[in-house]
C-alpha cells in the first residue's frame, strides 16, 4: 500500500519534471524564433560595406556606420557619466550611510522613484534641460547625458547590492589590520563586487541601446557621421524604429541593424562578464 | 595618500571639460528642421542632395511629430518644421509650402467586379458589419479586409479621413509595407486594402492585377492628388515663420523645385503639380 502510493508520488513528480522541461524549451523557443527570424531577414542585407557606410536614401541604401558610431558615442558618455557617479554614490549609501536613518531612506525612496519613473518622462526633461536650457541642442551629449539620468538608479541599485554582498569577515579583518576606509574600499570591497557591477553595466548599457523615444528627442535624428559630441546623431534604436515604421520596404535593413544592435548588446555583456572576472581575479 | 584619489577625479573632469571646449560647434550654416516622422525620411534624402551641392552646409532633421514641427517653429528651435496636414485657423502665424501630397488609394484586385465604393460602404467593410461582396454588387464570396499595422502614416490618414477609431477596425490580414499591401490583394481575389497611391499606380500600369477604386467620384491617380483633389490625400508641408534667412529660403526652393521629383517619388509620395 505504501510503496504503491510512494510508486504513485515518484510518477506524478516524473510527470512533473516532464512538464516543467517542456515549459523550459519553450522558453528556449523564444529567443530562437527571435534570431532566427532576424536572421532571414536580415542576413542577406549584412556585410562589410553594411557596416561601414552611412545611410543614404533614408536608410534604403547603403549601411548603418555612422549610426553604429553615434550608437557608441552616446553609449559611451551616458557610461562615463553613469560609472564614476553610480559607483560613487553606492560606495557612499553602502559604507557612510548609517542604515535606517532618514537620509538612507530619503536617498532610497528617491532611486526607487527615479527608477520607476516613464522613459518618455526622460526624453523629455532632457531635451527641456539639456537641449534647451542648456544649449546643448539635438547633440550625442544631449543623448548620452539623458541617458545617464535614465540608468543611474538602475545601475546604482545594481552596484549597491553587490557591494552589500561583500562578507562582513572582510570588513572586520580589514580594521583589525588597520586598513583605512578608502582602502578597504578599494582594496577589497570594489574588487570583490566587481563581477556585480560589470552586471550592472550590462543593465544599464543594455536599457540605454534599446531606448528609442528618449533619443529621437535628445540625441535625434541626423544620419551623418558624428564630428563631435554636439552633432545630432541617431542611435541604432531609432534607426530600426524609423525604417520600420517610416520608410517603405525598410523591413530588410531594419532586420540588419537589429541584428547589428543584438551582437553589439551581447558583446557588451561577454567584456563586463570577462572584465568582471578578472578585476576579481587580480585581487585574489 | 587620501587626497590622491579625490585629485584625480579633479584631473579626469579638467580634461573632460577642456575637450569639451576643443571640439566645439563648427562654423558653417547649419539648418534645423523638427516634425512629422512621416516627411522626415524624405527631408533626410533632401537634405542629402541639399547638402551635397552647397559644401559647407549642414540640415539637421529631427523627427517627433507635426505639433512638435509648429511648436518648434515658434519657439525658434528650428528653422522649419515639417507638418504633413493642412494648417489649421490657429496656425495664421505661419507659412507653409506643401513640397509632397500623401495619397492612398483603395484597392481590390482586377477580376473583382465591383466598380466603386461609397465612403459608407468602406467603413461597413473596415468595421466587420458588411462581409460579403455580393451586399455591394459583387460575387458571392468573403470580404478579405487588409489593414496597415498600427503606426503607419497611410493608416493615420485612412483613419482620420473616415473618422474611425483603430480599434474598431475589423481586418483579416495586416501589413506592413506597400509592396506587402500590393502583393497581398493581388494573390487574393476578394481582397479589399489601402496603400500608397504612387505605388498603387505604378504597379496597376505594369499590369499586377489590381485595380484603384474611385472615391467619392474622384478619379484616383497621382493627377488627382497633386492636384489636391482627391479625398485620401494630405499635403506635406515645410512651415516657417517670418523671413527665412538665405540659405532656408535655398532649401525651402530646393525642395519644391523638379529637380527633386525622383527622391519625392521614391518616397511614394507624390510631387505637387504647381512647381
């Protein structure tokens, strides 16, 4: 009677993990379909010259160089901006501020909001402040400064919870060796919790490359090849979003960008991961 | 040995700022044109054209809607804006130049029997209440509704011409482009659909087997719509306010000129007739 029911239990949790792979390869489908209906649409339209020449006849002819560099561009200083500030500031809310106090919780509530706050709202305080106000125009740094603002409290949180994973044994060895804060901090504490932070590079960077409405405001439109950082420049994003949506039969070349913006992305995450690992490597 | 960190964050924002200030805007005319995402690919190309015949001179454009176009336009953030209607009582202030008409044309395929639809008819179609051709004069077969997907400019102006709302629409197939909306009802025998009218033309006179329905008693053809006379059409405008400096005043020519009917056409627009 018992080993029966026991036989019965052992079946029904076969079953279980039966449908629970299947529901997994499902998942699994998702992102194949994805690529590899990119793929044959896209595929035949990519190639070097795709590459490395700038649109002309509004994205139904030549390639997508201009718009990779301005892609690179914005993504570059909205991470300028975002590294040395994001880290900054979790280094500060992780190792001075005392938890529970009210400037803890102000500083909290503020990422939290921030964090939940609409792109569009970005897209448009930053082409208000920055393109307006602060003269910068439809300009990379417009976009890339925009940007910034976006992901702060994105990579903030990201950086702050792999700081927080730091053991409190460290901490404790460090003073007993009469390691001062900084040190500590730079020493051990940044050290461990790099793979997080290079996670959360790929976050912010990844929600920065897929923005299109907060660029076509700030960053905008322009398909020339950058000279500096106030030129207008359009974004991968918005290039896909304009052949797809504005100009007939740019279905083909918006499957190549996408394609483009997909290998970009997952590069991307292949350095923070690699880089991660060895800022942890050299501090073992 | 705690300075030195706070040091060189003072040098990297010192280097940041004097780079900032190395590469600072060029010189040279430079022309800023903001609105409808619907003209911007075309003013892209001309800019190109523009661009490439006067050395020296930059034309920046900038997508984000015909409100955005006037808004832009009157607070001097650009020196045109692209709007792609006719303005409206309150835009007095303004002056607009229609370098493009926007025309779609209703098509069925070339054996479908049916000579013309009234505009009621085509929103009993498009609303799912009229399925069958033979309630308007047509074999006894199913109506195949082809709609553009959402977003297209063709379905704004199809939608705002028949005052209908998108979610109301009840269709079979959706495309995306126009040679997809070509492709589709000529396959399909009781197919009814929309698509540009250049393309519509172009492609009935190279003998796909499509046919444009006549609407409102208008003939459609791209004659029509430059002359704006046809009912499924809008003018794509470039808008300024007060004097345009020279080289805007270049432009705003330029894109009204002959010279530049192939980059109008090649956007399935069509060329206005007055040049």
């Amino acid at each position: 009677m018992r080993v029966e029911a026991l036989d019965r239990a052992g079946r029904s949790d076969r079953l279980h993990g039966r449908w629970m792979g299947l529901l997994a390869m499902l998942t699994l489908l998702v992102p194949l379909l994805l690529i590899g209906e990119l793929l044959v649409d896209g595929l035949p339209a990519l190639g070097a010259d795709f590459l490395l020449s700038a649109p002309t006849d509004a994205g139904l002819g030549g390639g997508i160089g201009s718009v990779l560099v301005s892609t690179l561009w914005v993504l570059a200083v909205c991470l300028g901006v975002v590294l040395p500030l994001g880290l900054g500031c979790a280094l500060f809310l992780v190792e001075h501020v005392r938890a529970g106090s009210r400037l803890e919780r102000a500083l909290q509530l503020t990422l939290d909001v921030l964090g939940g706050v609409p792109s569009i709202v970005f897209g448009l305080f930053g082409n208000r402040f920055f393109a307006v106000e602060l003269g910068l125009g439809f300009s990379i740094l417009s976009g890339g400064l925009t940007l910034a603002c976006m992901v702060l409290p994105l990579f903030i949180r990201a950086a702050e919870q792999s700081l927080r994973q730091c053991p409190t044994g460290y901490r404790q060895a460090a003073a007993a060796l009469a390691l001062s804060r900084w040190g500590f901090a730079r020493r051990i504490l940044l050290p461990t919790a790099a793979p997080g932070i290079a996670l959360g590079v790929v976050l912010a960077s990844g929600r920065a490359l897929a923005e299109t409405a907060v660029l076509l405001f700030t960053a905008g439109y322009v398909t020339r090849w950058p000279g500096s950082w106030f030129d207008s420049g359009r974004t991968l994003a918005v290039h896909i979003y304009d052949l797809a949506m504005n100009v007939s039969g740019g279905s083909t070349n918006a499957a190549a960008t996408a394609l483009v913006l997909l290998v970009l992305a997952i590069g991307i995450q292949a350095l923070a991961v690699a880089l991660g690992r060895i800022s942890r490597g050299v501090s073992a | 040995m705690k300075l030195v960190p706070r040091n060189l964050f003072f040098v990297v924002t010192l280097v940041a700022a004097l780079f900032a200030a190395g590469c600072s805007r060029q010189s040279g005319e430079h022309l800023v044109l903001t609105g409808s995402s619907t003209i911007a690919p075309l003013a892209t190309v001309l800019a190109e054209r523009f661009e490439a015949a006067h050395p020296g001179v930059k034309v920046d454009v900038q997508a984000g809607g015909s409100a955005r176009g006037v808004a832009d336009v009157r607070q001097g953030l650009a020196n045109i804006g692209m709007v792609s209607r006719a303005l409206k009582a309150d835009e007095g202030d303004l002056v607009a130049d229609t370098i493009a008409q926007d025309g779609i044309a209703m098509i069925v395929h070339r054996d479908n029997p049916v000579a013309a639809l009234t505009r009621e008819q085509i929103i009993a179609i498009y609303t799912g209440k009229l399925r069958d051709w033979k309630a308007v004069g047509g074999t006894d077969a199913p109506i195949t509704v082809v709609n553009k997907a959402e977003g297209r400019s063709t379905l704004e102006l199809f939608l705002s011409h028949l005052k209908l709302e998108a979610p109301a629409i009840r269709a079979d197939v959706v495309i995306g482009d126009n040679q997809q909306g070509i492709k589709t009802v000529a396959g399909n025998p009781q197919a009814i659909g929309y698509v540009s009218i250049g393309t519509a033309e172009y492609e009935a006179g190279r003998g796909t087997p499509v046919r444009l329905l006549p609407l409102d008693g208008v003939e459609p053809s791209t004659a029509t719509v430059a002359a704006g006379r046809f009912p499924l059409s809008r003018p794509l405008n470039l808008v300024h306010r007060g004097e345009l400096s020279g080289i805007a005043r270049d432009f705003v020519a330029f894109a009204r000129s002959p010279q530049v009917n192939d980059l109008v056409t090649g956007q399935y627009f069509v060329p206005p007739a007055v040049r």
